[in-house]
C-alpha cells in the first residue's frame, strides 16, 4: 500500500509523449500534470483523439515504438517509473498498478479457462503455489460478484455474458490486491443496468480496500456518478481540472461546457443538441494560440496568439484549475447556447408505412445437424428427442407512420437488432409478418425484395466496417443510385457531391477513402449512402453508440433535420436511453424477445410504470453530480433466450413481483388508464406500478 499517505500515490509532472511517423512527429500528450492521491478516484475525459488514453498507457510504461515518453515524471508510492528497468516495471504492472481495458472480448485469451488466465497473473506476482494461486483466483471472482466461483473458474470467456467478461478483467486486475487501477473506458460496451453494476462494483472496491482508480471516459455521466475529481483532456493537453462537484456545477473551460451541452439528457426538454462545430486539430501541426480556439465560441483575436495557455489555479476554489485566456470574465455555469435554434418541425401522418405483427425469429441452438437437438429419457425410461431453439424474438408488434421514429430500447442480448435485420428480410422470420407500404414482404420474392431494398436502408452502428475500405466515398454512394437507375454519369456525380453536403462533408471529399475519415465522418459517409436511393425507412442500429458526445450530438442533429427535410421513418435501435429519448417519438421496451411496454417516450419514460422500464431509467448516469438516480439494480443477467422463464419473462429479476402469478401466467399487452396507445405487459395493476421503488417499494438500491 501506499508508504507516505501524505504524498499523492500517483503524481504525474509535465508529461509529453510523442509519436514519430512519417508525415511528422504527433504530440499526443503534451506537458500535462496531475496527482492522485489514494483512495481517490479521479476522471479523464474527453473526445477520442485527446490523449486519455496514451496518457494511460504512458503510466504502465506500455508506449510502444515509434512512440516515446520524451520528456516530464511519472512517480508511483514514491518511485520513479521512467528511471525504472523493464523488468522492474514488469514487477509493478498487475501487482501494484493495473489497468483494466475497454474490450474484454479482445483482452482475454479465448483459449484459456478465466481461471488459468487470473491464476497466471497470481503465479507471476506472487510466491504461491498452484493450489494457493486457484484459490486466490476463486476470492477475487466471488468479490467481483460472479455466482458460483468455484464452478466457473474453469469456464472460457465465450460463457460469460459481456458484463460478466468485465467482471473477470476486473477480477484478474484484483487478485493482487494493487493500489490503482486504470480503468480505459471499462463501460463504453455495456448497457446502462451492466453498466451500473460495474461501476458500483468499483465503487465498492474502493471502500474495501482504499484503491485508487484513474477513470479513462468520454462518458460524462459516468464521471458525474462515481468519480471525485475530474481532468478535461483536449489535443493532448489538460484544459481542466478540479473536483467533480465544482467542474460540472461552473465548469470554467468553454470546452467543458461544450461537453456538457452535448449530452442528450432522459429528463430534460427534447431542444436541439448543441453540436460542437469542426474537430480536433491535427496534432501533428497545432494551431498557434489556444487549440481551441478555432472550435470555441467565446474566442477573441488574443486566444489565437502565442502559446496553448496552461492551467493556472482559479481563485477562491477548491483546486480548481482552467487553461484559458478568458476564464476569469466567462459565466459558463449555464447554457448559454442559442443559435442552434430549435429542432425543424416535422410532419406524421396517421398511415402506417411499416406494420410488425406477432413476429418470431428462432434459432437452431449449437451447430451441426444434431447441434440443436436434447435428449431427454422419459419416465418409463425411454429416450426422447427435441429440438432446442434461441428464442431471440419471441411476438413483437409494432406500428411505424410515415415521418415517424419509432426506438427499441433494452439491454444487450434483448432481441433488438434481430428485429431490425428480420424486419430489414436480412434474416428470414420464423412466424409473423412485415407490411412495409401495405406489401405483405414473406409473400414477396428475393427479385422484389431487392427491389424494395430502395425503400429500406439500414445504418449499422460500426461505419468502418460497413464502408469499403477499396473504394472511394463517390464509388460507396453512387453504387445504389445506379443499381436502382436514381442517376448515372456527371448527374449521378453531381447527386453525391450535393449528398455529401448535406450531411456535413465536403463535395470534394467524393474522391478520398473511408480510412482518410474520423469516425463519425465515414457514420456520416453511411447515412448520405442510406439517403442516396432515396428511401422511405431508415433502419438505425446503434448508429452513435461508438461515438463521443459531441460527434453523437451532431450525427442526431443531422438525422433530425434529414427526417424533417425527406419526410423519412426510422426504427432506431438503441440501448442509450437518453438518445431514445431525445430522438424518438415512441418507444418500444424489449425483454428477453418480447415487448414490455410500448408508447410516446413521454407515456412511457415520464414517469416509467414497467418496473423493467423503472429499472433502466434509474441506471442512466445523470450529467449533474447532485441529480443522479437512486438506481435500482436488477438482480443477475438476462436469462437466456434458449431456455427463457415461465410466465412473465422478467419475474426472475423484477423487484416488484408479487407471486406465483408472475411465474406462471404470460402477462398480456394493456393499455394503461386512458392514455392511447400506451400499453404494458406485467401483472401489477397501475397503481402497484406507479408506486416508485426509491419512494419504499422495494427492491435494491
């Protein structure tokens, strides 16, 4: 443990890391300083590119060539990691510092048990045996909350559901008991009810044991909930530091405010986002004065003069300090952001463009001809066969009008983008039927399907892998206006040069390739592709959930005006469910295959009555420190859709079940009061399910 508690346990001083390429030297972080002190948890945040997480990597020594730590100090309990041999630093790395990574679908060995893989840290660090090291392995999973430890050691990551892949990594960062953990973005990948399992998982950790954590974020929300102390990270540099409390109620930095105008909020208006203009500067040649100058719009002709300010303390705060010229004569404690305007008015109408009725998509279980097939022996000692399925949509209905959005909200495994790429005939359905346009699509053929496919695009949440990397943006967009005869020739050039404005790119961007684009530049590459054969739905899976704050701000801003400018529908899948509700007009909630609850997002999330719905909003983490959610946590995972519960689907975690009734009766689809078309499916009455939890209903907070 730290040796001097009253010196930070980690401090670290005018630190630059560099890159060397061959188009010129990237400064990726740049002269920055901080402490932590132990049992602190302190916040990086920031858009990608900023510097987060190499300032990570700089700490475990882990920069790799042609990068380098070329100038400041790293000092960790007193020692001084640069002056550190590699063998040295190896002794520290998962014994003293660990760092737990963003995917642990890719940080985990698929090949080795979870067991083998924490035991191998324990036998590495530490003089035990084999048997000590296993039963070490056995502690650290039962404190990171995975049932049954003693069984599942000796299971593969691929068992484990996606929160609990977290769980292992923290898990094996654990087992030797470190002073600090970095934690580079450990929730970016999960849904809000995994989510807040993890991060109050490291809540409590850091009572038990006093372990510090360094928080590498560009989820605001996540910092506001559980961090003490916050650093805002822009073209390498710290703009702002201070307590979390004082950054987020008067942040000082015009770009901290930016970040917290960003934020679609699940309980404020549904206003136009604030979309911070342009993008980070290239690194490689910074701009001279204030980096941010060219973004910021509070900038003056002295901001763009001499050097990048450095952080100086603001006085009469509690170690508050800004990096801006500007800072002593700027009110940024509210919004000040108005020339945006509102958001475009819109036209719905009462026809029904796509009409989803009982449908099912099933799943033959495990692979091979016998994959999918149990045996199970009978009472009078006979042997009988079934076949086992993945119910992964299990009789959804819903109705989408012409200029509508309509979202599917729930957690990860729920049956989501099943809908969307049955709905999408990417996958035939097991029973029920699609309407699109009043056509009937399962009487359809796949000539007419592909045919159809003019009036229906789909937007996939990685845009990078939905682009072709060996063709240009003209070839990508222009590649349906001539296979549906929209243009071809100088129009059909002239047709994506006008696209590609529209959605915030240059006309003469038609000539470069996707790998020469941001992130959300190619998303915006994906939806003027969508847009090129002029459709009437747009099928949006998770289409921001890889972005930061401010580019998602943009890209729905983009999708609001495209709707109300080519009166197009979308299906917007999401497990964000401040950006459902922001930019739907109703919403779906999904368990388990099945509907929930269904109506306006104002019927449905204002206030919530499903207590699965309940459970969601209160794992949403609120922007603003002081107006987080007494958050109730969903016992256990989602079961699963191969063998789902009896009855009510969510009886198996609802905090407000009642009884047998809930194990052995399907609810059905009501209307709730007198309120059109917003329908539940629970068997609470209203009143039972308008009692708030956090008001003394039960269940666990």
């Amino acid at each position: 443990m730290n040796a001097n508690t009253t010196d930070p346990l980690l401090s670290v001083e005018s630190l630059r890391t560099q890159f060397r390429t061959e188009d010129g030297t990237v400064t990726a972080v740049d002269d920055i300083s901080f402490h932590l002190d132990s049992g602190e948890v302190m916040g990086i945040v920031g858009e990608s590119g900023a510097g987060k997480s190499v300032t990570a990597r700089s700490i475990m020594q882990l920069i790799e060539y042609p990068g380098e730590i070329v100038s400041g100090s790293i000092t960790f309990n007193g020692r001084d990691l640069l002056s550190l041999s590699e063998k040295e630093m190896q002794e520290i790395r998962g014994n003293d510092v660990t760092l737990i990574p963003q995917d642990p679908m890719t940080a985990l060995n698929p090949v080795l048990t979870v067991g083998q893989q924490i035991t191998e840290t324990v036998e590495l660090h530490q003089d035990v045996s084999a048997a000590e090291a296993r039963d070490i392995a056995v502690e650290a999973m039962r404190e990171v909350e995975i049932p049954a430890p003693e069984e599942r050691i000796d299971e593969y990551p691929h068992q484990f559901s996606g929160g609990m892949r977290q769980r292992i990594l923290i898990a094996i960062g654990l087992a030797c008991e470190p002073d600090l953990i970095i934690a580079d973005e450990p929730t970016t990948a999960l849904d809000v009810t995994t989510q807040a399992k993890i991060l109050d998982l490291l809540d409590d950790l850091r009572e038990k044991r006093d372990v510090s954590i360094l928080m590498i974020t560009h989820n605001l929300g996540v910092v506001a909930q559980t961090c003490d102390s916050v650093g805002v990270m822009y073209a390498g540099n710290l703009v702002e530091t201070g307590t979390v409390s004082s950054v987020f109620a008067q942040p000082r930095h015009p770009y901290t405010r930016s970040l917290i105008d960003a934020i679609p909020s699940v309980d404020a208006d549904r206003d136009r986002l604030y979309a911070l203009p342009g993008s980070m500067p290239d690194l490689k040649s910074l701009p001279t004065g204030c980096n941010f100058a060219d973004r910021c719009p509070h900038a003056v002709d002295s901001c763009r003069t001499g050097d990048d300010p450095m952080l100086e303390p603001v006085p009469d705060t509690e170690a508050l300090q800004v990096a801006c010229l500007r800072s002593d004569e700027l009110d940024l404690s509210e919004s000040a952001v108005t020339d945006d305007g509102g958001r475009k008015r819109k036209a719905i109408d009462d026809d029904p463009l796509l009409e989803v009725s009982g449908l099912k998509k099933h799943f033959p279980s495990g692979d091979g001809l016998l994959g999918n097939i149990s045996l199970t022996r009978t009472d009078g000692g006979g042997i009988t066969f079934k076949r086992r399925y993945v119910k992964a949509v299990d009789g959804v209905d819903f109705t989408i009008n012409r200029g509508e959005t309509v979202g599917l909200v729930g957690e990860s495994g729920c049956g989501k983008s099943t809908v969307a790429r049955t709905v999408m005939q990417l996958l035939d359905p097991t029973e029920g039927e699609v309407y699109f346009d009043g056509q009937p699509l399962h009487s359809l053929g796949d000539s007419e399907i592909r045919s159809l496919r003019q009036e229906m695009q789909i937007i996939f949440q990685d845009p990078k892998s939905s682009l072709n990397p060996r063709k240009t943006v003209g070839q990508i967009v222009g590649r349906g206006m001539e296979k549906h005869g929209i243009a071809t020739g100088d129009e059909k050039r002239t047709r994506i040069e006008e696209l590609l404005e529209r959605v915030g790119l240059q006309a003469s961007d038609i000539d470069k390739y996707p790998h020469q684009f941001s992130g959300g530049q190619q998303q915006r590459i994906a939806i003027a592709n969508a847009l090129a054969v002029e459709p009437n739905l747009i099928v949006c899976d998770e289409p921001v959930s890889a972005l930061d704050v401010s580019v998602q701000a943009q890209i729905l801003n983009l999708l609001d005006d495209i709707q109300a400018e080519y009166g197009l529908s979308y299906l917007f899948i999401s497990h964000n469910i401040s950006v459902v509700r922001h930019i739907c007009d109703r919403v779906a909630v999904m368990y388990l295959g099945e509907i929930a609850e269904s109506g306006s997002v104002e019927q449905v999330f204002n206030p919530p009555f499903h207590p699965y719905t309940e459970s969601l909003l209160s794992a949403v983490p609120h922007p603003t420190p002081a107006d987080q959610p007494e958050r109730i946590l969903l016992d256990g995972d989602v079961p699963s859709p191969l063998d789902p519960p009896s009855g009510c689907r969510f009886h198996t975690r609802c905090p407000k079940k009642i009884g047998e009734v809930c194990e052995t009766d399907v609810p059905t689809q009501e209307s709730v009061g007198n309120a059109a078309g917003h329908q539940i499916a629970c068997h609470l009455s209203e009143k039972e399910m308008s009692a708030r939890l956090h008001e003394g209903g039960g269940g666990t907070t």
